[in-house]
C-alpha cells in the first residue's frame, strides 16, 4: 500500500529548510540554528523520533547535513505552565466547529504554550489532525472560536471574515462614559507598539473600527456591547482605551500592569456570539457563548 505524502500541517509538525552552513551532521544545524535549545535536548527528540525528514520519517542522530533538506519538528516547551480552564465544544459537525474557549487560555500554539492550546486540546478531543482556526482572540480574552475541520470546505468558511459576511458580538465590563454620546462608532488606524505585543494608535488613514454600544448601566462600570468591523490584534482593547475606558483587569493597557496571568483577575472581554449565512448550505448560523462577565461589578 502506498501510503499518501507526509504533511507537517496535519500532524502539527514545523517546518526547517536547512540553511547553507558548514555543519557535519542534522543535529549540528538544529543545534547552531536554535540555540535556546540544547543539544541534550535535540538528542532526547531525535531519540522519541520527534524530529523527521521530508517523508515524515525519524531521523538518525547521525544524519549528513544538506543544505535545503526539509525537516520536520515537533515543538516542545519543557515544563509547560498548566491551564486550568476547561474549553467547551458548542458545535461540532463535519465541516466547522465551535468551541467556547476560557480565559488565558491561547488559541494556537505560541511562546510559552503548546498543548495547553486550545487548539492541541480540540485536536486531541475530536481526533482530527485538520481542525484549523477560521479566526483567532486574544490568550486573555474569553468567548467563541471557530474552527474548520475539513480541508475540502475550509477555503468558503475562511472567506467569510475577509469579506465581513460575519457578525461578530463582544461584551466587556469597563468604566462609566457618561459624557460621550452612545452607541457611537470609533475608527482609527492601529500599529504595533512598545512592547512588541502591545498595539497603539497612530496617525493615518484608519484601518480599524468597532461599533460601541451600552448594554447596561451601573453606577461606576456599565457593560458595553461591542460590534467589532475589523480584526485587528488588541482592537477591542486599544479603542475602548481611547474612548476614556479601558476594559476592566486589562493587564496591557493603557499601561502595562500586574500579573497578566493572575488567574483571579480575567480580563472583562468576552467573544459573546456570532452569526452568518453557511456558505455551504445557505442557512443561518447563529452560536452563542455559554460563559459569562463578572457583572454586576461589586463595589470595593
């Protein structure tokens, strides 16, 4: 039987072609090339054949380097910080996906975080190796994901967030704006800041925008409805700070505070629904997230 062709996106693998160098051996490349990684521990890999060549087999320790040779890999992180929220699948069919993902819990691999992923979770949950995220939210921010789990489909689901043919909903919890006239809608253009995973807003023509309305009032903190029109990274987070009130436990902004994975203190965002016409059979998809705000806000 032939078996079909290796494909690192499917069995959650990165990918290195191998630089032009003067290493002897895989091993000496990987070793030079990821120095945050030690040797030992490029060894122990190779040894639990979590490292393979182009045809997704394990390699030897003493494989020749080439220069070009593909090579796959499987992310580690020795020692991974536990998540203890539990993700809950709302939906779940041959083509999508729908799961209401907890607080700091991240979306995809990255930095310091690799199983507890709340994509590793769902993949191991469904057995499904092609489970792909239409769309990401913040590691701090609670709320919907959607997933598309057949690659045959993936392409007409995708195309629903480029095209805005998606209506997105978020509540968050943040201080009173009673001077400014709502609902309202808020555009500006948003770059990258300092630090590095912090966005801000800067003169230029806009490339964002969020409808804001009120949902309900208290007396310090009201919990506002937000329709965002755009993706951007920290968007939410970055206009309800301009408009005069960030959203309450941001660790972020408007400046960088506490432990931004202090565990009592979520941030006050959720990704609270979504809807859109099914691009496959025409229908109307509403979901909606189980989880919930702390509101009302109590006082002290």
């Amino acid at each position: 039987m032939t078996l079909p062709p290796f494909d690192p996106s499917r069995h959650q693998a990165s990918t290195l072609s191998l630089p032009p160098g003067p290493w002897p051996t895989v091993l000496d490349c990987l070793c030079d090339h990821f120095k945050a990684i030690s040797r030992e521990q490029w060894l122990d890999r190779i040894a639990r054949g979590r490292v393979l060549d182009a045809d997704g087999q394990p390699i030897p320790v003493s494989l020749a380097y080439r220069r070009g040779l593909r090579i796959h890999y499987f992310r580690e992180v020795p020692n991974e910080r536990v998540i203890p929220f539990q993700e809950h699948i709302l939906y779940a069919d041959e083509h999508l996906v729908v799961a209401d993902k907890p607080h700091f819990l991240p979306v995809t691999p990255t930095g310091a975080y690799v199983e507890h992923t709340l994509l590793r979770r769902l993949i191991k949950r469904l057995d499904n190796p092609d489970l792909v995220p239409l769309h990401r939210i913040d590691r701090h921010t609670a709320g919907l994901v959607l997933f598309s789990a057949n690659p045959a489909s993936r392409s007409a689901y995708q195309q629903l967030f480029p095209t805005r043919r998606i209506d997105k909903r978020y509540e968050a919890i943040a201080r009173a704006l009673p001077r400014l006239a709502l609902p309202l809608t808020h555009r500006s253009r948003l770059e990258h800041g300092e630090p590095f995973f912090r966005m801000r807003e800067a003169s230029g023509a806009a490339n964002s925008e969020t409808l804001v309305e009120v949902g309900e009032k208290g007396d310090e903190y009201w919990r506002y409805v937000l329709h965002p029109i755009t993706g951007k990274t920290h968007q939410l987070r970055v206009h309800m700070t301009a408009l005069g009130a960030s959203i309450r436990h941001d660790p972020f902004y408007p400046e960088i505070k506490g432990d931004p994975d202090d565990h009592t203190r979520p941030l006050q965002l959720l990704a609270q629904s979504v809807g859109f016409e099914d691009p496959l059979s025409g229908e109307r998809r509403e979901f909606a997230s189980q989880l919930k705000l702390q509101w009302p806000v109590q006082a002290g």
